[in-house]
C-alpha cells in the first residue's frame, strides 16, 4: 500500500465537500431568481417537507386530524432553495464515500488475487518438489536394485 494515496484521498474528498458549498449557494440564488426553477423544483420539495414536519409535531402533540396550511410561496422558495442547498452538499458526500469505498474495495481485491496468485505459485513449485522427490526416490531405487 502506498503510504501517501490515502491522505491525498482524503484531502480530494474534503476539497469536493468544500467545493460543493459554495455550488450549492449559487444554485440557492438561483432558485430564488428563477421562476421555474423555484415553482416546479424548490416548491414542491419544501411544501411536501413542511406537511410532514407539522403532521408530525401535531401528531406528537396529540392532534390527529388537523390541516396543515401550506407555506407561503416565498417561504417555501426559500426552504426549498435551503433543502436542494443541503441534499447537494450530502450527496456530494455520499458520493465521496462510496468513492472511496471503491477504492478500498479495489485494493482489497487486489491485495486477493496477489494472495491468490501467491498460494498458486507455492503449489506448484510444491508439486514440482514432489515430482522431483518421487523421481529421486524411483532413481534411488533402481540403483538399490542394480
């Protein structure tokens, strides 16, 4: 195993977790600005969020058959705007993780078939000693027998 690839692994991901921030307040800004983009993309998501937020706290406050109101629409453009914000900085970081779990799972493969490769070299050159004894003893033999 190299020494110096996992700390330059993990400097890549922290510098892709950092980079998507920054991504991810101009795509906020932009959901404000855009009228499609905050009434088909920014809305929907936020309202399904604030419906099951306030239907869970009036359930967990004992309420059973309350209607919840939608949010406004600057509100929920703004909420919606900060949920795409942070499902792209977390999915950012799941793709880091599973990243580097294809890279661990590589290297574990490899370091497999090294082994593998290994113990195949060492049976043969074991059976390659039998044969040799085997032919050696059967020389020893003849010899014995002259």
């Amino acid at each position: 195993m190299v020494a110096g690839a996992f700390p330059l692994a993990k400097l890549l991901t922290l510098g892709a977790r950092q980079l998507s921030r920054p991504l991810a307040a101009r795509i906020k800004a932009g959901a404000r600005a855009s009228p499609f983009f905050r009434t088909y993309i920014c809305l929907p998501p936020a309202q399904l969020y604030h419906w099951v937020e306030m239907r869970t706290k009036m359930r967990l406050l004992g309420f059973r058959g309350a209607a919840v109101k939608p949010l406004n629409e600057e509100a929920a453009a703004e909420l919606g705007a900060e949920l795409l914000g942070e499902a792209l900085v977390f999915g950012v970081g799941g793709l880091c993780l599973y990243l580097e779990y294809l890279r661990q799972a590589g290297q574990s493969r490899r370091r497999e078939e090294h082994l593998e490769q290994t113990l195949s070299d060492l049976r043969q050159g074991l059976e390659q000693l039998q044969r040799d004894l085997d032919e050696l003893r059967a020389q020893g033999q003849r010899e014995r027998a002259q």
